[in-house]
C-alpha cells in the first residue's frame, strides 16, 4: 500500500535549493588562492593558505555524514585539499585557466554560487507576516481536519481474488490477518496482517482513503476497491478525531513554506522583466545520431 505524501516545497525551488546546498559544500571544498591570510591558518601550501575557517566549515559538513571530528581525519580532510592545491596551481603553470572551455567552466561555477548566494541571502533575510502565516495556517488546518483510521487491508492483483478473500471472512472476520500474510501483495503491511496502523484518510490515494471514511468500525469492505496499485479488501478497526497540530508547532514550517512560495514569485517576475535572446540553436548531433524534427525542436525549446 503506498502512501501519498504531503507536498510542502515546491519541486522547483526545492532543487534550486539543494544546487545551493551542494554549491556551498564544493566552494568550502576548494580553499582559495586569494584566502585572507590574516585569518587563522590551519596550514600552508606553496603559499596558498589553507585557513581554520574552511576546515571548520569542512568538518562540519562531514560530520553530518558520520565522520568523527578528530586529529586523524582533520589532517586527512588537510592532505587531501593540499593535493587539490598542489594539482591546482600545476594546472595554471600549464596555463589550463586560460583554456576556453576551462574559463567557460569557471564562468558557469561563478554564476551558479552568485545565484544560489542570493537564494541563501533572501531565504536568511525573507519576513513573512503574521497575516499571511495565519492564512496559510488555516488552509493547512482544512485539510487536516476531521478523523483518522486504523485499518487492514489486503491486496491483491484481480477482482476475483478480492472477492475471494470478501467470502472467505464473510464466512470468518478472524481469518482477515492469516488471508493478509498468505494472499496480500503489499510488503509494507503483509508481514503484520495487513494492519496499516493509524493513518489521515488524505494521506491514501483516493479509493482507498474514500472507502475507509464510509466504514463502521469492525465492518470490511463488501466489494472490492480498485486503485492503481490493485485491488483492496479493507477492515476498519478504530476511528479517532484527528488531532491537527498548533500554529506554534508548524510556524517553522509554514513560515519556510511561504518563503519558498515568495521566493519562486519573485524569480518568476525577474524572469518575466528579463530580456532573453536565444539566438543560436544547440550544436547538432553527428548524422547518424541526428533526432526527428519534433524530437529537435523540444530541445531547441530547453
């Protein structure tokens, strides 16, 4: 049985978000050659000054992964930005950095962490007012009002199994858990009788969720309930008032939902005053490789 999650961020600005998340840990990655050297300095390379500052900053990324905070791996994490120094600055006695597709590449990474540094700023910065916070609150609250089930359900493949299995605890309502371990297709809840525990019927898809709110408690379905997932024999076993959480509890929340929102608008807007010429297509692909023209001209669009 699969269960829809709530969408709080919108999936656009949630990406741009973690591109500058992920932006911000490869510019702490990278010491600079120009790093103030009247900070502190966890070592020097060739010159190049490795500060405390960005090995904190370092640490405490890994840490998130599980990496302890100790001697032993500091000089790791220092050893390996050496390196990256060292091969750095081979590669501009070399010249590389004035390779075009090389500055290309520094430009892009240029734009990309100005960018996502906005998006961190506004989102530091963003207020949201009370006025607003109230409203979102109460369209949150209408979809979590009333009740939530605890419920079994077994799943199977045809309508005819489901009635099957209908029959079987028409016969016997205790058989329900032994038919759900043996017959029912859902490994989430199979293993435990078929029991989903206790659930927001908004949460389910549709068909299930709507079936469930027209139960009685200890009754189960008389037909079967079809969803995209298959067919459903579902038994209610409690209803309760759902409790739905203060605006204390989801301020935090709510209040970065909104920024989100404002911020996506605002991006929109700057978009829409923007003047943008495309005025050349993107390089084609060799003849043999070559797309259909409805094939081309959706590219072209990207």
């Amino acid at each position: 049985m699969s269960i829809k999650s709530r969408v709080v961020l919108g999936s656009a600005i949630a990406l741009f978000a973690l591109s500058a998340c992920n932006d911000k840990d490869k510019a702490a990655s990278a010491p600079s050659a120009a790093a103030d050297t009247k900070e502190a300095v966890a070592a020097t390379v060739n010159g190049t000054p490795i500060s405390k500052k960005q090995l904190d900053q370092i640490m405490q990324q890994q840490a998130g992964q599980g990496m302890p905070d100790n001697p032993e791996t500091r000089k790791m994490v220092i050893d390996n930005l050496a390196m990256q120094i060292i091969v750095a600055q081979e590669a501009e006695k070399k010249g590389l950095d004035k390779v075009a597709d090389v500055k290309e590449q520094l430009e892009m990474a240029r734009l990309s962490i100005m960018a996502n540094s906005f998006v961190r700023d506004y989102m530091k910065t963003a207020t949201v007012t009370d006025e607003a916070l109230k409203a979102e609150y109460d369209k949150f609250k209408a979809t979590q009002g009333g009740n939530e089930y605890k419920a079994r359900h077994i799943l199977v493949g045809t309508e005819a199994e489901a009635k099957d299995i209908i029959a079987k605890i028409s016969k016997d309502p205790k058989a329900f858990e032994a038919l759900a371990k043996s017959k029912s297709k859902d490994p989430g809840s199979k293993d435990k009788g078929g029991d989903l525990g206790w659930f927001n019927p908004h949460n389910m898809v549709p068909e299930f969720g709507n079936a469930v709110a027209k139960l009685e408690k200890g009754k189960f379905t008389a037909e079967p309930v079809k969803s995209q997932f298959g067919y459903h024999v579902i038994m209610l076993d409690d209803t309760r008032p759902l409790a739905v959480p203060s605006l204390e509890e989801v301020k935090a929340g709510l209040t970065q939902q909104l920024q989100q929102q404002n911020l996506k608008k605002m991006l929109d807007d700057m978009k829409a005053k923007a003047k943008i010429d495309i005025t050349a297509a993107p390089a084609s692909a060799p003849a043999a490789a070559t797309p259909a023209p409805a094939a081309a001209d959706a590219a072209a669009s990207k």
